[in-house]
C-alpha cells in the first residue's frame, strides 16, 4: 500500500490516504491473493497501482514515452493534419476538451489512437513518411505496446468478470479491438512547459472528471506530478460528494489503474469510479513539461452493458458514452468547440 498525502480543495495538507499497490510478480501462482487485492481496491478505492508486470515492461514503458515525444515535438502544421475527428474519437487536439468542471480548455494535447484503425486509409495515425522527423517505427511501436496493454487489460478484467458472475472470458469478448465498431482508445497526452507561459485564472492540465470507460491504465514519468484523485461517488451518475484531493506520485514502470463509468454501471454500482484531475505546477513546483498515456477500456459500440441485478436498463456501449458525455459535459457546451466521444484523461 503506497501511504500518500491528502490535500483539500486549497491545497492544505491533510492525513493520509492508502491508494492500493498491486504487484503482478508471479501472477500465475498469486492469482487468488491478487484477484482479492483488486476487488478491494475496486470496491473501496476505485484507484489502484499496478507494479512488477512483465508486460508493458518499463523499458517498453520507456521508449513508449520517447515515441510520443517525436509526435509532440512537430510543429503543429504536421500535427493539425492528423486533427480529431469527433466521430472517430480519434486524431490530434490542442487545448481543446473544455470540462464543465471549469470551463476552461484544459491546457494540454494529446493525440487519440484506435487499434483497428492503424493501417486505414486517411486515418489518424502518424506516418514517419509524411514526417520525417517522426520516429520511424511509430506505428509499429505503438500498435505492439497497444497490444501488451490490451493483454494486460484483459488478465485484470478476468477477476472483475468471475467477481460479477460472469464468464471469466466476459470482458475480452466484449472488448475485441481488431473489430470496426472497437472504441478502446490510446491517448497520447502531453502537457507544455508553464516557464513564465500565462495561463487562465484557475486553469488546470486537465480539469476534475471521470473516464466513461471500464477500466484505464495510466502510465507516468517519475518527477512529472499533477495527478490527484477525489473519493465520495456512490453512483455512476452522480457527481463527487468530497472536495478532498490525493496527489498520486508518479514513478516510471508503475501502471496508475481506475475504474471507468462504464464499469461502474456494469457492476450495479459496486466498482467505483473516482474523480480526478491534473493540477498545474503551483509556484515552487517543477514548471516543466509532463508527459502520460493512458489506455482505455471501452467495449466495442453494439455491446450491451447491464450489471448482474439488473439496477439500470440495458444500453449499448456506444449509447452509454453519448449519455455519460450528455451528462458530464452538457454544463459547457455553450462554450465548448466541439463534443468528444470517449474517455478522456
């Protein structure tokens, strides 16, 4: 368990919370103690840590990272020609994704891949032959780490699928990311530098919100912080009932893991889905540059979603995300440039 400080909605330190560290070593001859860690921690927490898996391996991890950099560093005439589309779910933004939670662009981009799509015709992946500087490998790069984290995905989601009555193989079947309706997603996120940049008064990296999916896997870089998540939702259509904030420590290697909306509804509300944001550096904080990736989880479109005892109707994936996103972001829509399907983070 990884001891970590409280701060309250004025940053005021205050005591400390446990957010669940989870090793995958022998995983295996440990099935049964880590199968009963994650439930906890699903059930109690809705955050957890993933340590010691084999695949993605930090160095994996690692050149991941470097990947994403060749993209960010393009000017953004290369990058815009990759640009989202709403429809997709897919492509290039640049402080974009207003969160009614503020109001505000959060201050970051970030560039959105689906699997199924890497080797379409105009599609939103990169290619190192229209950009030279980009690294030459990226699309096999990232589809074979998309690969390993889709594994990894679907050996943690086995427990939560046993756990909810279902067949073991229930979530994999429901998340096949080589079909045309898939909806998991890679997001590619990077936050500029703040060295002496004006920034909107009470902008954040990224502004307090849930992941409308089943389950996200995050990945960090050590001295990069800002991530802080928020306890207190008993429902997945409700909003956070505390304002107190716990700031995750971001180590490179180790896998940031929380439960999505969908997951929440799928299982009547027993795995919680949390509240998060990513604060911007306070004065005295590192004002450099943050780097993540975070992997979602979103059954593919025509899939059903409805929990074991049946607490709330019957929707298909894809109508699950345009309700949770009617929901979470109807409050800004006056002011927000374009609606977004998907998870976002």
């Amino acid at each position: 368990m990884a001891r970590i400080q409280k701060v309250d909605s004025i940053g005021k330190p205050k005591k400390a919370r446990m957010i669940p560290k989870i090793s995958l070593h022998d995983f295996e001859s440990r099935r049964e103690e880590i199968a009963k860690q994650l439930l906890d921690a699903a059930e109690n927490t809705g955050f957890f840590v993933l340590v010691n898996q084999e695949s993605p391996s930090p160095a994996e991890i690692e050149e991941m990272f470097e990947i994403s950099k060749t993209f960010f560093d393009l000017p953004a005439s290369s990058k815009s020609r990759y640009a989202h589309n709403r429809a997709d779910n897919a492509g290039w933004e640049f402080k974009s994704q207003i969160r009614p939670s503020t109001g505000l662009p959060d201050q970051k981009e970030s560039l959105q891949l689906q699997y199924h799509r890497r080797n379409l015709p105009n599609h939103s992946w990169p290619s190192a032959a229209d950009n030279p500087t980009l690294a030459p490998h990226f699309t096999a790069t990232t589809a074979r780490f998309m690969q390993n984290v889709h594994t990894l995905s679907q050996r943690i989601l086995t427990f939560f699928a046993v756990a909810l009555g279902f067949p073991a193989d229930f979530f994999a079947r429901a998340h096949v990311v080589d079909a045309p309706d898939a909806q998991s997603t890679l997001r590619l996120l990077h936050y500029p530098a703040l060295h002496g940049a004006p920034t909107p008064r009470g902008s954040w990296r990224a502004g307090a919100h849930t992941d409308f999916d089943v389950l996200t896997l995050l990945f960090q870089r050590s001295g990069e912080p800002g991530l802080e998540v928020c306890p207190g939702r008993e429902a997945h259509t409700s909003y956070a009932a505390g304002d107190t904030w716990t700031p995750v420590e971001p180590r490179t290697g180790e896998i940031v893991c929380n439960i999505g909306d969908m997951m929440m509804a799928w299982s009547d509300d027993r795995f919680k889905s949390l509240y998060h944001r990513v604060r911007c550096p306070a004065d005295g904080d590192v004002q450099g540059e943050r780097y993540s990736i975070a992997y979602f989880n979103q059954a593919n479109k025509n899939v059903l979603i409805q929990g074991p005892k049946g607490k709330y109707p019957p929707l298909t994936a894809q109508q699950y995300i345009r309700n949770a996103i009617a929901r979470n972001f109807a409050p800004a829509e006056e002011t927000r440039p374009e609606r977004e399907e998907g998870a976002k983070l």
